[in-house]
C-alpha cells in the first residue's frame, strides 16, 4: 500500500493581504513494504522552495513501526477545502485579527489527522477544519 502522510504549506509573512502559499511545500509520501507485528515502510520527503529556487529530497530508507502506530493516508483528491480555503475560514474565525497583530509571523497548512491544521507562528493562533466540510472543529 502506498499513500501520502505528510503534506505542508509556508506562507510568506503576516501583512496586510495573506497572498498564498511562496515559502515552501513539503510532503512526505510512504509505501508499506510488509505488515504484521512490526510494519516496514519505506518513505521519501520533497521539499520545495520557490522563492529560493530550491527543490530538495530524501528517503530511500526503510523503517518499522508497531502495527497500532501504522502512517495514515491522506487523500488530498477528496477534499473539498483546499489548503487556501482552510486559511480563508481562519481568517474569518480570528486568524486575520491575530496575523494583524504580529507582522512578523508567518502562516502556515498543514494536514494533521486528516484535517487542515492553519498555524499562525508566533502569535499562537491555530484552528483544526474539516476537509470535506469547510466546518472550524477547533481552535486555540
């Protein structure tokens, strides 16, 4: 079985219009090599970083786990919230009065459990949505 288990976007900074996602993209995608009381996975990361012409990766390695911990698969194609999306509805649900705040931070999407995950570094804002609803299911 393959899949995608990590997937992250880096916005520039805080300013007064959010303009997506320049800073970097980072996935890291899997493939399960055996099952049982131990899972071998084999997995790579890609990192690319267009404001600095940089696209980079690693993996080839193998690595096991305890079946109970095993990766979840992201299905990006089923999501009905793109990762855009997911900052539109932070913005509206106290990210933008937190990215004014602080000019200095920088925003960030991140699928954790499959849901997005927007981050505002630095000044602590965060909220968990829901992929295929759109919906804040939390926030901090």
């Amino acid at each position: 079985m393959a899949g995608t288990s990590i997937i992250s976007f880096l916005g520039g900074g805080c300013n007064d219009n959010f303009g997506g996602f320049d800073s970097s993209f980072g996935i890291t995608y899997y493939k399960t090599i055996k099952t049982g009381w131990q899972t071998v996975y084999t997995a790579r990361h890609i990192d690319l970083i267009p404001w600095n012409g940089v696209a980079a990766w690693a993996g080839d390695g193998n690595f096991s786990t305890p079946f109970i911990f095993g990766w979840q698969n992201i299905e990006l194609t089923k999501f009905k919230t793109t990762a855009e999306q997911a900052v539109r509805i932070a913005e509206e649900n106290g990210g933008k009065a937190a990215r004014l705040n602080d000019d200095k931070c920088q925003v960030s999407a991140s699928i954790i459990e499959n849901d997005w995950f927007v981050n505002y570094f630095r000044e602590t804002f965060s909220v968990f949505i829901d992929p295929f609803t759109g919906e804040v299911e939390s926030k901090k």
